[in-house]
C-alpha cells in the first residue's frame, strides 16, 4: 500500500501531512473550493483503495470515518501488535521455522520475512545515525544465520560455506546463491 500510495502522489494526504485545506482570508470561494475539492477526491481514492483491499468485515467500520488518515489510524491501532507477548509468539515460531521437504527457497524466504517484517514493528528507533547503521548490520547477519540454520540438509555444502566468509554476505546475497544452488540440486 506504501509504495502504491506514494507512486500515486497520495502518500502525504496518507500520512496527514497534507490536511484538507482551510480557506485563507485572501482567497476567493471557487479558488478555496477547487483546493476541497482536488484533497478531498484523493482522499475518498485512498478510501476506496482501503475499501476494496479489505476483508468486508473490516471495511464495514470505514464508513465512520471520513479521512484516509483516520481509517489509517484506526487499522493501526487495531492490528499492530508490538507488546511482549507477541514477539515472543513472533519468535518462538522463527526459532521452530524449518523449511519443509520440496519447500522452494523463494517461498521459504517469503515465509521468514513476513515474521522477520512483523517482529521490526517492535525495534527500536535510532535518533544517531550511526548507531542505527550498526544496528541494522547486525540484525541483518543475525537473520542470515536464522535464515541458514532453518534449510534442509540438502543445502549443506553452501550453507555451511557462507557464515566463513569475510564480510558475511548479506542476506539477499546468500539467498540468491542458495537460489543458484537449488537449481544445481534440482537438475542433477
């Protein structure tokens, strides 16, 4: 939804960085009202996007809501969990995570994102730049040895040689060698 909204140029209506315009004292009523009425056609488009990418028992409780960034809000006050207990759940499944027998590389990868996504939510945020960078490196090394420990057993000889290697590859790096490896492994 992020990149659909920014590539649209809603992204700031989105996050209420564009409000709905207020009339300036020097400004005429058909000025003021083209102004309503471009924010407020971007902002029911942005509705109906949430509308129609919703469950319907979801999008039922929009119509109480009159900005794209209130349903906004709501959404994520409702369905962002970020509290102890789920990042131990969150975890819990990554510690338990295997990729399953004839479970491609692709798929299992997806499958590690959406709890690696889920389980940033609750990271810190950095107000020091370099302390973010530091951090972000190894939080990323650590997803590349979760990442390695969970492969089948048919993907030892390159699991086993990544961890040596000086820097660590990055994640995107050992999955497409991993990638190149299961098609070896598949045509042999």
């Amino acid at each position: 939804m992020t990149s659909f909204l920014k590539g649209k140029k809603f992204w700031r209506i989105f996050t209420g960085d564009i409000l709905e315009p207020v009339r300036e004292e020097t400004e005429t009523k058909e000025k003021y009202g083209n102004r309503l009425e471009e924010w407020d056609n971007k902002n029911h488009q942005i509705i109906t996007w949430f509308c129609n990418t919703s469950i319907s028992s979801i999008s039922i409780e929009f119509g109480r809501f009159d900005s794209a960034k209130s349903i906004w809000n709501f959404l994520k006050h409702r369905y962002t969990t970020i509290d102890l207990a789920h990042q131990y759940q969150l975890l819990t499944n990554l510690h338990n995570k295997t990729q399953q027998p004839g479970q491609s590389i692709s798929t299992f990868v997806y499958e590690m994102h959406a709890i690696w996504d889920q389980l940033s939510l609750s990271e810190p945020t950095w107000s020091c730049a370099s302390d973010a960078t530091k951090f972000t490196t190894y939080r990323d090394e650590q997803r590349v040895i979760m990442f390695l420990m969970a492969l089948q057993p048919s993907f030892e000889p390159v699991r086993a040689s990544l961890p040596h290697r000086h820097p660590l590859p990055t994640l995107e790096d050992a999955i497409t060698e991993l990638l190149s490896e299961e098609t070896r492994l598949s045509t042999s």
